[in-house]
C-alpha cells in the first residue's frame, strides 16, 4: 500500500515531535542534574534534536501496518 499524502501524515509527526520534545527535556533535566551548569546551546540541541527525530519517525512510519508476512494471520 503507498504512504497516505502529507496531510495524512501531519498529525503522527505532530505526535512524534511531542514525544521527542518530551524526552528532550528528561535529558536535559537529567544533564542539570549531574552538572552545575548547562549552557543555553545544550538546553537546544537536547531539545531541538529529539523533537526533529521524533516528528521524522512520525511522518514516516505508518501506523496499522504490522510486519509480519500477509499471508501469516494472527
């Protein structure tokens, strides 16, 4: 089956930038934590990358679609 359209895939990357913006901020809790001091450039990359993984994972897996083979039902 081809990959819905873009609008089709908005909202699971919407939810994957979320998710990644969330474990963003555990580590960047967590680096605070541990160290003194954390720079405002660390705070963003811990942030800023996570989210750009997650909404990229978001678009691109399809939710409803198991791995297994077609022709094995469950």
């Amino acid at each position: 089956m081809n990959a819905p359209p873009f609008p089709g895939r908005a909202t699971p990357a919407f939810v994957g930038a979320l998710v990644g913006a969330a474990a963003g901020m555990l580590l960047v809790t967590a680096a605070g934590a541990l160290a003194m001091e954390i720079g405002g450039l660390l705070i963003a990359l811990g942030i800023g990358v996570p989210t750009l993984c997650g909404a990229v994972v978001g678009a691109f897996v399809t939710p409803g679609h198991p791995r297994s083979h077609p022709s094995n039902p469950r």
